[in-house]
C-alpha cells in the first residue's frame, strides 16, 4: 500500500489572478509531486493540495515568500486513511 | 439488501455483490447489463431499473469516473436501493419510472476504483497503459470527443488530468459512448463526481453558452434549491467554464453535442473538510440530499420531452 504518513492537504487562498499563477508555477514543479485535489482555478476559489511529507517545507516557503495565505485542511492523510480503514474492517467484522 | 450496510465504503467487490443481489431481488425491476470491459479485464456494469416497454427514453446516471471520490460511489449504491424502496411509493418518483428507464452505472472506473482499495487510496485516473510512458492512465472526463485536445486537459501522460492518445481510448469511456449512440433515446445524462459542492452544466471546453443554457441555469437553481432544503448544504451551479475552469473532453460536453439537453455533472459534498476522506458518517446525508436533486432534474425531463 501506499504510505502517506506526513503528507498534509493544504487549502489556499489565492487573493489575485498574480496569486492564482503563482500556485499554477507549483503545479508544474513536478519534483514537489504535488496533487492538486482542487485546482488553482480563479481568485476566491479554494486551492486544496496535498503536500507529499518532504516537499512540505518548500511549499510552505513558497506560499510565505509570496505572501499567499492557507491553511492546514488536514494534517496528516494517513492518520484519515488509518481511521477509515478501521471503520471498514469494524463494519466487516460486525456484519460477519 | 435490507441489511447491506449503507453507511460504510465497499470494496469493488461488495458492490458488485449488491448488485447482483438487488438484482435478484427485483428481477421484475431491475437487470443488470454488461456494456464493457475495463484494461485490467474487469467487467464494466449498468444496472436498468425500467418498469416495461422497449427502448423507452432514459435518464443515465453514473458514479465515481475519478476513483477515489468513494463518497461518490458509495451515493450511487444507496441511490439503487432507494429505486428499487420508492418505486410504487413515491408517486413523483413512480411517474418518472413508469414512463422513462433508469441506467445507473455505479462504479464507472473499476480499474482505479479497485486500485484505490489496494494499493492507492488517492489514485483518480484509470489503469491504461501509455506506449513510451511510464506512468500510468488517463483522466476519463478529459476523454470525451467534445474539444478534445483543447486547453483545459493535459497532453503528459504523468499529468492527473491526461487526455489520452485520442478521444474514447479508454474502454470506461467508450463502454458508455458505444451504449448512448446505440441506445439512442437518453434524455438526461448526469455524471456524478465529489468534491466541492457544485452542479455544473455545458460547457467546459469553451466559453460560448450552452443553446440551453437558460433552461438548463434554471433547472440547476431548482435542484440545488432542493438539494440544499434537506441539510443546508451549499452548492454552487453553472457552467463548467465560470463555475470552475476549463475543462476539455469532459463527460457532459460530449452527451450535450450528442444531443442529450439535460447533461449534468455533480461535485458532492466536502462538509468537514476532508476532501476524498469524508467520513462513512456522511455517506447517506450525503446520498440523501443529492436524490433530492436528483429528483427534480428527473421530474423536469419527464415532464419537459424532446
């Protein structure tokens, strides 16, 4: 399975259309490996991203030098995806 | 399919179990119907829910083109159980079932669907291979013939929202070109995805408005007015294009230029901020409010023919 231990899901706020394209320079950054989950489409819509665990500190770097605001929409994916496993194999055991 | 549980995500398998058991259940109802078959050989199934007559005109509803939006998916189990419950019961959903059929199809990409519960939970394209590529799928709502190749797609196979090497490459996709073209009388196309709360129509590859747009702007406000009246969810609607981005190849595009007014394209709920992780609490809430929309795109093309 894949592991997504410290990857984080980012929502940003682009203010401006500058903004938007600057988030639009992260995507093409493939090395970051970044998966937008809500594009960076206009100004006012939510980006949401998720942030593999090492590109963290680059992204975030990123955002703060270009002074474009975001919060931490989840802090840790796999923490989730433990929790909805465990949800599944709970549901499985009862109904058996 | 009383006891099945609804508020819990399902494998491929569980569900292609409850399909063959609502199935049984309902053989007077319900059939279920093989239009494909996927790249890794699973089998690509629709479940007709229609009360009699032959080739009457049909509403098409699918679930869960990107795999990973399990709500998605989930939504569309609950929706054939609520058929198989209102039928007879609910005299607006009765009328609807006795002059037009029902296709839904419930897992849309098994391939990616059956990935995501192996191997990665976060995988949204299907499981084609691409010649001189190592990365894997294509994104099947940029795959339609509908201003394929335009912006709004990406041409790197490596990219999450790949085209393809040409329009219907993926057998998801021409499983339900092949199945409209021949059926030939489907008057409401709605494809159902998650997340962001929106109920968007034509079009996605270009600024032009729809021919239908005020109808089809209209329409969209009464569902979303009803959808919202059952647990104060908002939802925005429009077209793809203002109401998101561009989006060439996408799914309703090609239904609308086949003629099908009534193409839809949901994003179901996010409520709590997880994304494709909403919790299995939200599965009917959110399966709920969106029949109620549902409801009203059915009752319209019903009552509107063309």
């Amino acid at each position: 399975n894949e592991n997504f231990v410290g990857h984080q899901v980012l929502r940003i706020s682009a203010a401006d259309e500058a903004q938007v394209q600057k988030v639009k320079e992260l995507e093409d950054l493939e090395h970051l490996q970044l998966d937008f989950w809500r594009d960076a489409a206009r100004a006012g819509l939510p980006i949401d991203v998720r942030v593999p665990f090492p590109s963290i500190q680059s992204v975030k770097a990123f955002l703060e030098y270009h002074d474009i605001s975001y919060e931490i929409m989840i802090e840790d994916v796999q923490s989730l995806l433990d929790e909805e496993k465990q949800q599944m194999s709970f549901q499985a055991r009862a109904l058996s | 399919t009383d006891t099945f549980n609804y508020a819990t995500y399902h494998s491929l398998d569980e569900i292609y179990e409850f399909m063959d058991l609502l199935v049984a259940e309902h053989p007077q109802l319900v059939t279920k119907i093989q239009i494909g078959t996927t790249f890794e050989g699973r089998p690509i199934h629709v479940l007709k829910f229609s009360t009699g007559g032959t080739n009457r005109p049909a509403i098409w509803i699918d679930t869960g083109i990107h795999s990973r939006e399990w709500v998605t998916q989930a939504s569309g189990v609950w929706f054939a159980k609520k058929i198989t419950k209102d039928y007879g019961q609910d005299p607006a959903f009765t009328a609807i079932l006795d002059n037009m059929d029902i296709f839904l199809e419930i897992v849309t990409n098994p391939d990616g669907f059956a990935y995501t519960h192996k191997t990665n939970r976060m995988w949204r394209k299907t499981r084609s291979h691409t010649e001189g590529s190592l990365c894997v799928g294509v994104d099947p709502n940029r795959n339609w013939d509908a201003g394929f190749g335009k912006p709004g797609a990406s041409s790197n196979p490596c990219s999450e929202t790949y085209r393809g090497k040409f329009p219907n490459s993926e057998s998801e996709v021409k499983s339900i070109v092949d199945f409209v073209t021949s059926h030939g009388n489907i008057k409401a196309f709605i494809s159902i995805h998650s997340y962001s709360q929106l109920l968007l129509y034509p079009y996605g590859y270009t600024s032009e408005p729809a021919p239908d747009k005020d109808e089809l702007d209209q329409l969209a406000k009464s569902a979303v007015a009803a959808l919202t009246s059952l647990h104060g969810t908002k939802f925005k609607y429009g077209s793809i294009i203002d109401t998101i981005y561009q989006a060439s190849g996408n799914t309703i595009d090609w239904t609308y230029s086949q003629g099908i007014k009534y193409s839809f394209t949901f994003e179901l709920r996010d409520t709590g901020l997880r994304g494709f992780l909403l919790p299995a609490s939200q599965i009917i809430p959110t399966a709920e409010e969106t029949w109620l929309a549902l409801l009203t795109i059915m009752d319209h093309t019903v009552k509107h023919p063309y």
